[in-house]
C-alpha cells in the first residue's frame, strides 16, 4: 500500500491533530503544534487490517529476516500483535522498565536465543524508544536490527539514533507525506501546513523561537 494511502487512512480516522497555540508535549520533551495518535486505530477494525496489511507487504518486499515479532510496550502492543497473528509467528513485548516483580521481566514471552526479532512501533519522534527497545531485545538474546513503524517524524535525531545503533527503519508513511496529503484533501490550512514545516525544520527549538517554550 503506498504511503499516501496509510497516511489518508491516519488522517480520515482523526489521529492527526493539530494545536499550533498550546503545542503537545512528546516523552521526549518535545513540544511540537501537530501529535499522531495511532493508538485510534484499535477502534476502526477495517483500518487497522489495512495497516498491518502493509506492514506484512512491505516486510516481504524488502525481504526484512523476521523470526519473532516485537512490540514496544504499551502503544505498539496491538499492531504488534495482529502483525504476528497475520504472519503467523511468535511475538514478544518489552517494557519501560523491567518489572519489580514475579520474574522481574522486561522482555515479555518466548525468548529464543539468537532469533531474529523484528521491532514494531506506531510512530517514531527521536527514536529513543525504539532504540531502547532493540537494545532490550539485544540484552536478552535476540538478534535486531530492523524496526518497522507506521510513522515517522522523519526527524534528525531519529535518523543519527538508528544509524548509531545500526538499526534499519521501514515507516509505512512519514511527516512530509502526511502533511502534503492533508493539505491536498483539506485537513489542514495554508497556515498550519507552514506552522507544521517549521516545526519539522528545528523540532527542538520551535517552541523557544515562537514563545511557546513552558516548564
């Protein structure tokens, strides 16, 4: 499925949203005017078979080794999962944190030393989720170096991160896809399309240059 089309879908189900005045926060400490949900697919049972659909394609097309399926814990659990029930495989989750608890777990399931794990993930920002999570899955046993994501920010600093870790990115859509398709369809105005460029150009700065930075 081509990325205009993932990106339609992100876009008509309404987990793009934008708020030039009172910016979202990231877990990164990012403020940015424009925030992705894609936790909203779990309520469009269509849409979210479409989406693991093309994930499941684009893993074939590019010949991704894949052995076991992983999901970084909590947002990225479901695609994760319907993703390992479509190709049949097993499938693990990593958590924040490992468990203070019962066996003290941070990787989830299975483990079978020396597989190939494929990380899934809803979005990407700076990829220090990601990243985190394929060094989880390399402490534990498995072999990873691909991450497979619905979107990405296209953001420098994710781009630094997965090359520093030697990790490779597959994003069924991106930042520059999404916003061009919102503006052609008329999700978005001349403005917030502009606002949403220049957040993208300096991410970590936007804020201050604007006099939106807030503790």
């Amino acid at each position: 499925m081509k990325s205009e089309k993932i990106a339609e879908i992100l876009l008509k189900i309404g987990a793009v949203s934008l708020r030039p005045k009172k910016p979202f926060r990231y877990s990164s400490g990012i403020l940015s005017p424009i925030y992705t949900d894609n936790r909203l697919l779990m309520g469009y049972p269509k849409e979210r078979k479409s989406i693991v659909k093309a994930m499941k394609e684009l893993i074939e097309d590019k010949k991704i080794s894949c052995e076991f399926i992983s999901g970084t814990a909590t947002a990225a659990i479901p695609h994760a999962a319907w993703l390992a029930d479509l190709m049949k495989k097993p499938m693990v989750y990593v958590r924040s944190d490992r468990k203070d608890h019962g066996k003290e777990n941070q990787v989830e399931g299975l483990i079978k030393q020396g597989a190939v794990a494929l990380n899934v993930e809803d979005l990407i920002s700076t990829g220090g989720s990601a990243i985190s999570t394929i060094e989880t899955l390399r402490n534990a046993g498995f072999v990873a170096k691909d991450c497979v994501a619905i979107f990405t920010y296209e953001m420098k600093k994710a781009s630094e991160a997965f090359a520093n870790a030697g990790v490779t990115l597959h994003a069924l859509t991106t930042f520059s896809t999404l916003i061009r398709v919102a503006k052609e369809k008329g999700y978005i105005s001349d403005t917030e399309l502009s606002i949403a460029k220049e957040w993208n150009n300096d991410p970590e700065n936007w804020a201050k240059r604007f006099g939106l930075e807030v503790s």
